[in-house]
C-alpha cells in the first residue's frame, strides 16, 4: 500500500513542535510493517541541507502563478525514508521560521505557501504518472494541508481517498474569501458546509469538511473537540462526522528518544535502576544552566512552546512557591514575549533557582528530559503532547493536567496501580502549586519514587499500536467502493 505523508515539517529535516516529531516518525514505522509511505514536504533550505537529493526532479510549472515549481526526489539519511521536496524559491527559500517572518508575526502569503504545498500533493495523487508512483491514501496533517482535499473534491475526484489529521484545532488557517480565487478553488465552496468560518475561509475547516477520515493525536481530544467548550465553533461539524472522526494516541521514536544510549545526555539510564543515571545527567542540567549544583533540591523542567494553551501563565504564578518549597526550575522553550519576559524576570528575582534557555535546542530538550526529576506540562488543553511521553521514558514524572492527550497517558500516581504522574484537574495556579506539593513530597519517598520511575519506563509509548491503528483505516479506505 501507498501512503503520501503531506506536512509542513518533518524531523530531522525542520521541526517547531509536535507535528515535525510524528510526521518524522509515523512514516518511518509505517515503512518497517510494510506500508510504502514517502512524505511530501517543502523545499526549506533547513530541509534542503538535511536531506540527501538523488538527483530526480520533476518539473511542474507554475501552477499557482507564484513562480515555477518543481518536485526533488530525496530521501532522509538514517531512516531511508523517501522524501518529495516541493521547491520553488519564491516560497520556502525564506529565512526565518517556516510560518511566520519573526514570532507573532506569520508570512503574509502563507495561504500560497500553503496552498501550492496542497496542489502539489492533489496532482500526485491524480497523476501517478508524474513520478510513476500515485498513492492509494493521502495523509494530510494540519491546516497547512487542508486544502488537499478541496483541490480534489474541486476537480471532481474521489480517489485516491484523505485521512486528515488535527494536531492542534486552534490554528485553523484563515485567510480572507479572496484567497480562493487566487488558489484556483470554486467559489461555490464558500458555504457553510464548505470552508467558510465566521466570514474567512479556514483551511482546517476544509480538511474537516472534505477529507474521508479525520483523527486527532489521542482520544480524549477526539472527544474535547466535538464538545462546543473545545471545537472552538467546528464542533457542530465535527460531530456531523461521527464514526469518522478518529483518535489514536500519538507515539514516539524510541530510537531517537532511547535514554540507555542518547548521544545527547552525559550518562545512561538503567531502566531498573535509573537513579545513578539521573544523578549525573541533573548535575549536567544543573551546570550547564546556571543553576544550583544541589543533588538533593529537586529540579522541575518545562519543555514548551511559551503560549497561552501551555498554561505557562500558572506556572510564572507558581515560581515563588515552587522556589519557596524547595525546588528549582530549568525551561527551554520561545513564543509569546510577555511570558519569555515573566520567565527571564524569574530567573533574575531567583538565581541559581530558575533558568530558562530562550529558544529550541534538540542537545538540551533531551537533557533536561534526562536530568529534571519532574516535568511540568500545565497545559490548558493538550491535543497529545509528547515531552510527557519523553520524560516516561527517561525516568521523569510528569507533572500534567487533566486534558487530552496528557489524561490519556499519564496515570496519577492516586490511581490503584501506584500510576506514572502527577495529575491535577483545574487550570489555576493554585492546582499547578497542589502538584508541585505532590512533587516535594514524592520527592523525600526515593522508595515511592523509585517504583514510580521505573513504572514509567516500562510503558511502551512507541508507534507500533498506533502505526497499526492508521494501517487499519489505510486498508478500510482502500477497500471501501470509489465515490463512498
């Protein structure tokens, strides 16, 4: 079976989140069970110097009228993985982060960025024989690839049938009515059942609206969103969907995120004894970020994007206590600069207590996964999340709030079975300081602690249930009569 992974980012070729981890690992364990799946990705120079071209291209004009258009042939260096770069220059040959000029601000054109990225996949899929290959299933993810569909369901194709994945519902990709025009899409799609929302068009809702299957990262967020607190104004639409809607809890690269042999942390982690290990790779986290060098005060990570859905808001309320109770505090993570200013003034009222690393480091997010005692994941709502998942298997209790994709892979540590994390259920300061309490407690039980540690390694959070999961609607779409 042929699956074509279109996306936005990808690792190791770009990443900003969570997408770039799963649109980099689902392929590559969909490959090892037999399943011919080549990604489709822009040409961004940060992709073009990772991947290794072949030598094929294939030209495709200029099929949106912002400038010629080609497909390379590549393929990513470890993995093997085949990859479709779509270069054109006057698009993605950009400094700066993929979507946006500087942080708030997005390219102004990224309904055309975006846009060609979407007709590009919809002709390889009508087209086989562009590249002799057409794939049976396209595998859409986010906004950025939810005009795909449309561009099919324009032309008056049904085949080959598109699963669309949601990673985070907030980022809906609206642009004005205008755009549909220059992106060649019938007006006629302005509708309500079309991709019209609140007087723009939303690309996310056109993924909704036209794809066969739509999943979200886990199943607890399949449900929030088909709720009117969590669609955000789609739920009614989600709903409509019924049986469609899919979710299947995202998994992680156990390769890439192994702590027994991770190039990027100072020491090995015993999954049965790991608490030497952690040891040493805190005293590193601790070093290297200017922090305490205190074996005993035990040390809190965030691993985040610094916006309002990370509830990173409770946290900088939660600094003073968590320091007061004995705890210290390394974050890396970049977004919103109200709150990179609250952390950085943290860090200064608090020396040697709070650090925070202003930016994304592969090197340090897997460090501080090895060597924080606790992680912290406030969220306000969580479509999957994945640091939660790292820090599991590096001996790490998560800290998490009860939401999505968090309540469906962290067990409080109340529950029966003496859980993986700590759980909190309102999204206040005050529950946030409840959890660090926990925390603290936890903490001075190295017994308790130790069996907790060792349960979370133990959970098995790699693709292989979740790979045979999307197999599974692979094969019923290829299955299912044209034109169903």
């Amino acid at each position: 079976m042929k699956i074509l992974f279109v996306t936005s980012e990808a690792y190791p070729f770009i990443k900003t989140g969570g997408l770039g981890d799963v649109c980099g690992a689902l392929p590559v364990a969909l490959r090892k069970r037999g399943i011919d799946a080549r990604l489709l990705l822009p040409a961004y120079p940060a992709a073009m110097s990772r991947a290794r071209l072949t030598g094929e291209t294939i030209p495709m004009g200029n099929i949106l009228g912002v400038g010629e258009t080609r497909l390379l042939g590549a393929f990513e260096p470890e993995s093997g993985c085949p990859v479709w770069l779509v270069d054109c220059p006057p698009m993605f040959e950009r400094s700066g982060g993929p979507y946006m000029m500087y942080p708030g601000q997005d390219w102004p054109d990224n309904f055309y960025r975006f846009g060609l990225l979407s007709k590009v996949a919809a002709t390889i899929g009508t087209a086989g024989h562009l590249m002799d290959w057409r794939p049976d299933v396209i595998h859409c993810h986010d906004w950025q690839t939810g005009f795909v569909p449309a561009y099919l369901r324009a032309w008056g194709v049904s085949d080959p049938p598109v699963v669309f994945t949601i990673h985070n519902l907030h980022y809906m990709g609206l642009f004005g009515q205008d755009v549909l025009k220059l992106l060649g899409l019938p007006e006629s799609m302005w509708n309500l059942y079309g991709l019209a929302h609140h007087g723009l068009v939303s690309a996310l809702k056109a993924g909704i609206q036209y794809s066969r299957i739509v999943t979200t990262v886990s199943p607890t967020y399949a449900w929030e969103i088909c709720t009117p607190l969590g669609g955000l104004g789609l739920d009614v639409f989600l709903r409509e969907r019924g049986d469609d809607i899919r979710g299947i809890l995202n998994g992680i690269d156990p390769v890439v995120w192994n702590p027994e042999n991770d190039p990027y942390i100072v020491a090995p982690i015993d999954p049965e004894s790991p608490e030497q290990g952690k040891a040493l790779n805190k005293a590193e986290v601790q070093r290297s970020m200017g922090l305490d060098m205190d074996p005993d005060r035990p040390l809190f990570g965030l691993i985040s994007r610094l916006v309002d859905q990370k509830g990173i808001d409770f946290l900088l309320g939660a600094v003073h206590h968590l320091v007061a109770q004995g705890g210290s505090l390394a974050v890396l993570g970049a977004g919103e600069p109200w709150l990179e200013a609250g952390l950085n003034q943290a860090a200064a009222s608090y020396p040697g207590k709070v650090s925070i690393h202003v930016g994304y480091s592969e090197e340090l997010a897997h460090r501080i996964e090895a060597g924080a005692d606790f992680l912290l994941v406030p969220s306000r709502f969580e479509p999957c999340g994945l640091t939660q998942l790292y820090a599991l298997r590096y001996g790490t209790v998560p800290i998490v709030r009860n939401t999505g994709g968090l309540a469906d892979s962290v067990v409080p540590i109340t529950h029966k079975t003496g859980g993986t994390g700590i759980v909190f259920d309102h999204a206040l300061t005050d529950a946030l300081e409840w959890a660090i309490d926990q925390a603290i407690s936890l903490y001075s039980d190295k017994s308790r602690l130790h069996d907790i540690r060792k349960r979370g390694m133990a959970c098995d959070f790699s693709w292989d249930a979740s790979a045979k999961d999307y197999i599974r609607i692979y094969e019923s779409l290829v299955t299912e009569p044209s034109g169903t």
